[in-house]
C-alpha cells in the first residue's frame, strides 16, 4: 500500500497592499475505499479559521477570509496519503450488455451531469474521429483506452502554451496544452458515447521522472464503466490513473475542481507561484517564506496574448535552441 508524503503551497504576490480576500481551496483528498489521508497540515497567512462543507460532487471544499492588508497571501498544505491499487476492468464481460446499461443513465442522477456535451466548433470533426474510431464489439472499457491514446498521440504537450480560461476551439485550434486540457478533450470523446466523464485533480506520485505533471498539481478523467465503477484514465501520459495518482476533487470540468480561487479588494496585478513536491523536504528553503524555485511554477494575472500567439512564440524559441 503505498504512502506519500505531498506539499503543496500557493503564493499570490500583489502589486500593493490588498484586503478583504475571499478564497476557496479544495486542497482535501478524497477518502475512500481506495485511498485514506493519515494526516493533514494547513497553514495560511494571517491565520484565518477555515470553515469546510461537502460539495454536490462529494469534495471537501474550504472557504476563508483575510481582511488585514497583506502584500502576500501563501496557502501551505502538507499531507500524507495512503493508496491502494484498484483491480482493472475485465475487457470481454457483455459489451452490448454494457452498453445498453450506458444508454440508461442518460437520464440517471448524478450521471447526467458527466454526459453534457461542451460545444464547440470543432465538435463535428471529433465526432467523425470518434466515430472512425469504433470497433465493433469493443467494450467501454477498451473504448475509453483508445480515446486516451488518441489525445496522447494527437495533442503536444506545451507548458504555457494555455491558461485555465483556454477554450475547447482554442485547444482543438492548438493540439496542444497541458493535463487539464488533455482531461478535457478525453471527456469530450467519451461523451460523445454517451460513457459518463468528469475531471480529477490531484497529483501524480511517482519515482519515474519522466511523467508529465510531476511538480505541479495534475489533472486526469474519469470514466464510468457499468459493473465496474470510475476508472480513472490519464491521457497526459497514456495510462490508466491507479495508485500512483493521488485525487483530490471530481466534476464536471476544470472550474468545479479548482484547487484555489478567490477575490480580493486592491490591484488586479498580482504573481501566481504554485509548488509541488512528492516525498521532497528540499522544496522550502529552511522556512515557508521562500520556496525553493526548482518547484515553482510562476503565473503573471495578466496577459494580452491568446493561446494561439503563446503557442507561435514556445514554437519559435524551441527552433531557435535547436540552432543554436
């Protein structure tokens, strides 16, 4: 059963001296018969009690106030999980039976929330995709691996190159993004037929440093196999999601499983620095008031560029290297 040991910490860095900030966190992993949190430690600035509630998908969501003026606002969670490895699928059980079941929770509560379709203006041409890529007698389960190798072989995988406001016409436009954007394509594609999808985030836990969204908070799907449950798929890096990833919340899109969000009163220019480490007690510099920059990642608030001119620019500076 394997253990792990994640800290995660949020800074926003303001221009000048906000107040009255008003935030969200959904930085508490899900507890099931597949995973159990051991321990947890929260600390934020200024102290603020943090009042939790259970979301309509089931999350443990906190919310919390810091009124005092602050330049800095650091969000520390530190957890220890334990997983356990979830049985796969049987490929070959009734595929016509599972599909007959699929076809009834169309109209079931909660799965009707996981089976809305996102438009967008690329939706015809995937749908021709996902439709070429049918097999007959495939069962969801096999269905939903092909999907997920689809979006690994088809969309390059660019940091920068999106932020959490890109949309499905950008990504389409793109092919290509991050976790989040890969999570979002998948469920488009298994939605299509009418398989339930919804979005995971979490982390991924891992000794092999070649995965994709190691250091940072990760995103992933859900699939709904009849007879089986969620299994959860991971087309950033083409495999099936099991012990290794690490959940922290479940919904219908990136928006519903935001890890943090808030407003607050003063400058709209501010610094984002996210950090994540797995078993690591080298990301902080001795203290909490200096995160080692190997695990940072830095989000400016604002920008006036669109996805598709980060892209040309990333594109251009790989060329460049690639010269030089």
């Amino acid at each position: 059963m394997p253990e792990f040991e994640i800290q995660h910490i949020t800074r926003y860095i303001y221009e000048s001296p906000v107040r009255d900030s008003a935030n969200q966190i959904i930085l508490f992993p899900i507890k099931d018969d597949y995973q159990d949190v051991l321990k947890q430690e929260l600390t934020i600035t200024g102290n603020p009690v943090v009042d939790t509630h259970i979301d309509y998908y089931g999350n443990e969501v906190g919310s919390f106030t810091y009124s005092e003026p602050h330049w800095q606002l650091t969000i520390n969670s530190k957890i220890w999980v334990t997983t356990k490895h979830k049985e796969l699928p049987v490929n070959d059980i009734f595929p016509s039976h599972q599909w007959e079941d699929l076809k009834r929770l169309q109209f079931v509560v909660p799965y009707i929330d996981f089976l809305k379709q996102e438009y967008f203006e690329g939706l015809a041409e995937l749908r021709a995709i996902v439709d070429s890529a049918w097999v007959n007698d495939d069962t969801p389960y096999q269905v939903a691996l092909r999907f997920c190798q689809y979006v690994y072989d088809n969309f390059v995988y660019i940091k920068g190159v999106t932020t959490v406001e890109t949309t499905l016409d950008e990504i389409w436009k793109l092919k290509a993004g991050v976790c989040q954007d890969f999570a979002h394509m998948l469920m488009e594609m298994l939605r299509l037929v009418h398989i339930p999808a919804r979005y995971v985030s979490g982390y991924i836990c891992t000794s092999r440093h070649n995965m994709r969204g190691e250091g940072a908070t990760h995103a992933w799907a859900e699939a709904y196999i009849p007879d089986y449950g969620w299994l959860g798929i991971d087309p950033t890096n083409n495999c099936v999601a099991n012990e290794t990833h690490v959940r922290l919340a479940v919904g219908r899109n990136f928006t519903d499983c935001s890890p943090v969000k808030g407003v607050y009163k003063g400058s709209s220019n501010h610094k984002l620095e996210v950090a994540v480490s797995v078993d690591d007690e080298n990301v902080l510099n001795n203290n909490d008031a200096q995160i080692n920059e190997a695990h940072v990642t830095s989000i400016v608030s604002e920008s006036s560029k669109n996805s598709y001119q980060r892209y040309m620019e990333i594109i251009q500076q790989q060329q460049q290297q690639q010269q030089q």
